[in-house]
C-alpha cells in the first residue's frame, strides 16, 4: 500500500535498489508490480553505510529509524533520486532540516498511518507516528504532496 503514490514517479527501466530490505516487503512489491530490483541489508553484509551496487537508478526505502540521520545523509551524496518512508518527526532536527534546505526535499504525505511489521515478524496493529514518503530527485511537482490511501486496507 505504500509504493502506490511512489508508482507514477518510477521509470519502469530503472533499478531500484531497496537498501534496508529487511524481510523484503517492499522489494517484493516492486517486483510484483515488474520493476527491477536489487535487495541489500545490513543483515546480509551489505551495509547501506558503506557499500553500494554497481548499477542502480534510484534508492526507494523504509530506513532504520534509529539510522535515518546516517541513511538521509548518505543518499544526498550518493546524488540519486530517493524515496525515504520516515516519521513526521524526520522534520524536526537543524540538522535534518539544513540538509533538506541545502538539497531540496519533497514530501509525499498520507492520509492515515501506515502499518509496518517489525523484525520479529509481527505486524503492528496501528502505528502511533505519522509517515511520508520524503523524495529527492523524482518529478513529483510541488513540495508538500497530499494522498489518499481511502479504500485502500491498511496493510
């Protein structure tokens, strides 16, 4: 449910590289929708921190929240187009914000919280934080980007 407002805005040839794909949910999405995919994880020796593939067109992933201050500042200079699914809260810090400033930023917002399943497998009843999709490099118009999800289950 949440790639849905992300699909108008990915070139069906580019690569996507799913960086912290953790169990795989939204690398699988993709995939099913028929994007390419690359799936790399800190659990499986690829550290997004330190390493990269060799052909990839843009980053689209649900970062670590405890990393999203390493994870923002590594995607800025790796200077692809990124969808990063972050917490409102993602806003509040200087130093966040000097970087969004310097660099530019788009946000695409829902209209209700999204569910994420934990490591452990279980998926959360109800989040209690608000997401967006904050977005670098991808045409996606004006800054503040309003979605419905209405009709949709929250998966």
């Amino acid at each position: 449910i949440a790639i849905k407002p992300l699909l108008t805005y990915l070139k069906k040839d580019w690569i996507i590289w799913e960086c912290a794909k953790g169990k795989g949910n939204l690398l699988n999405a993709f995939t099913e929708k028929g994007f390419t995919t690359i799936g790399t994880d800190i659990i499986t020796g690829q550290d997004f921190l330190t390493y990269q593939p060799e052909n990839f067109d843009c980053i689209v992933t649900n970062p670590p929240f405890s990393l999203k201050q390493q994870f923002i500042e590594r995607c800025y200079q790796l200077d692809k187009p990124f969808a990063l699914l972050l917490s409102l809260t993602t806003l509040e810090t200087k130093k966040r914000q000097d970087l969004f400033k310097k660099y530019g930023v788009k946000l695409i917002l829902f209209d209700k919280r999204i569910n994420f399943e934990t490591p452990e497998g279980m998926a959360s009843p109800g989040s209690w934080f608000s997401t967006a999709w904050f977005c670098y490099g991808f045409n996606i118009g004006k800054e503040l980007n309003f979605v419905s999800l209405e009709g949709d289950k929250n998966e």
